[in-house]
C-alpha cells in the first residue's frame, strides 16, 4: 500500500529525471518546474544508458537528497532484445545510484504488470505478468528496490496514457487522433468491444510530483476508474473532426488482450491526493487534439 512520508506537501532540494526528454519524462520536468522546484533533466542526449560507463557519468551529476525519477524505457518491448536492453539500462542506472544519499526514488512503470482480474485492480493486485513489457517493468521495479533498500521508493503505474506529445503511433487514443487529423478511415479489430482505462500525461506528471511532494512510498496506480471501449474512443475521436471520418472494422487474428476487459479501482489515488481530479476523457482527448491540430496549422 502507497503511504505518504510527509503530511504536508513539501519542495524537494533537487529533482533528477532520467528520462527527461520522453513523453512522459519532458512532461513530469515541466510540472515539477511549474512549481519552481530545481529540476536536472537526463535524457538520451546528455548520457546512453546502454553504454558502458554510463553509471559513472550518472553519478558525477547527483548531488546529495536528490530525488531521482526514472522513467527512461524502450518500449513498448516487444521481443527478448528490448526486455534485455530494458534491464540493462536499470542496471547501468543502479550502478550510478548504488550508495548515493537520494532523498526518494520514483520509478515509472506500467500497469501492465498486473496479473489479469474479474474485479477491478488495485496497487495490491497480483503482479504476475504474461507478457514482456510487464515482465520488465515487474523485473525493474524488484530490481530498483532490492538494491536501493535504504531509499525511500515508490513506483507509479500508469494505465495507458493519451496526450499531443505522445512519439508512439499505437493502437487506440493517440492513433485515433492522427488518422482523424489526416483525415483517414479508423479500422478497429472487431468491433472495438475492448474496455479500457486511459489517462492523460499530464495527469500523471501530476501525480508523480505529488508523490515526490510527500515523499510517497509503495506502489500507486495511475487510473481514473473509468474504462471506456475502443468504438466509444473511436467515434468520441471522429466527434472532433469537421471532417466525415468512417469507422471500419477489420475481422481479429488473435485474442483480445485481458480478454477484452481492463478495470481499476482509483481509490488509492483519492486517499493519498483527496484534492486531486482525474481529467474527464473526452475533455482530455479533445485538449490533445486541439493542441496538436494548432501545432499542426503554423
């Protein structure tokens, strides 16, 4: 169970995001910036954590009482190169880490490492995954925590996330968005009849500060509680459009995966945070359309 360390919400000395020039990462560096917090932003260009010597290099940019967000993945993986790459980074990172005075460390993960359920999911769920992705992120997590045993760690897990930044062109909300912004038919496998919970990236970068705000530990979910199907997103996504966008349906080759449906129970989240909201979806996905269509037209 997630439990905050401190009650009031108080301004970490120093943020360090590896990671940082991701979606999720730029996204988490510029909410801890809004709130004036120092940020040191890692990513890619300043250091590659496949090379050798990468855990040195990360080391001579921390400072003491840091908290440290790591974020950084190849993903989704889809094959046993990625998961060993994935692994091999977390390594690198721990090697930079190991003995360091951080004040927190902030893993970003997946809900995918969650075993499948009738019922909705909670941070209690068994984690017991039967795909790669999970398997790495499930791998990281024990990884982060085993090694760093006397920094306070937390880990958030996101259920899918939408937003305008979003580099991925998968399935579902991001994708529905680029077609309809090119104008181009949506093909659904079936008839869209899986459910799923979404939530925006900002919503996230929320929460992930919160938790550095009150030096959070434990495991928490980042879902709204609210699934919705592949069609309502589909034709929700065509709603935004002048434009007449045809839905088409394309016969499945494979099952649906957790079988079509995919609930969470928000309540840690309300516990932890009882000020803080979820963005209503259509809202959210009409934002991330807007925003890219404006960006689009200069």
């Amino acid at each position: 169970m997630a439990k905050n360390t401190i009650e009031t919400a108080a301004a970490p000395e120093r943020v360090v995001v590896i990671g940082a020039g991701g979606f999720v990462g730029s996204t988490i560096v510029a909410a801890a910036e809004q709130r004036g917090y120092a940020v040191q932003p890692l990513g890619s260009a300043d250091f590659d954590l496949l090379a050798d010597g990468a855990g040195q290099r990360l080391r001579d940019r921390l400072q003491p009482n840091d908290t440290v967000v790591f974020v950084s993945a190849r993903a989704p993986v889809k094959d046993y190169a990625m998961f060993e790459q994935n692994i091999l980074m977390a390594k690198n990172a721990l090697d930079g880490l190991v003995g360091q005075p951080l004040a927190q460390l902030l893993y970003i993960s997946s809900d995918a490492i969650y075993s499948d359920f009738d019922d909705p999911l909670t941070g209690q769920s068994v984690t017991a995954p039967d795909n790669l992705h999970g398997q790495m992120h499930a791998a990281r997590e024990i990884m982060f925590q085993a090694t760093l045993a006397d920094v306070p760690f937390a880990t958030l897990r996101p259920t899918p996330i939408y937003g305008a930044g979003d580099p991925h062109n998968g399935y579902v909300s991001n994708r529905f968005r680029r077609l309809v912004l090119d104008g181009a038919a949506i093909a659904l496998f079936g008839n869209g009849e899986e459910w799923r919970d979404h939530v925006g990236v900002r919503d996230v970068a929320e929460l992930a500060v919160r938790m550095i705000e009150h030096r959070t530990t434990g495991a928490l979910n980042a879902v709204t509680g609210k699934v919705a199907s592949f069609r309502g997103l589909a034709e929700m996504t065509t709603r935004f459009s002048d434009a007449d966008i045809p839905i088409e349906t394309l016969p499945r080759s494979r099952p649906m995966p957790h079988g079509g449906y995919r609930p969470f129970d928000p309540a840690e989240a309300m516990r932890l945070f009882p000020d803080f909201s979820f963005t209503e979806l259509e809202a959210g996905l009409r934002a991330a359309f807007d925003e890219v269509k404006g960006a689009n037209a200069k």
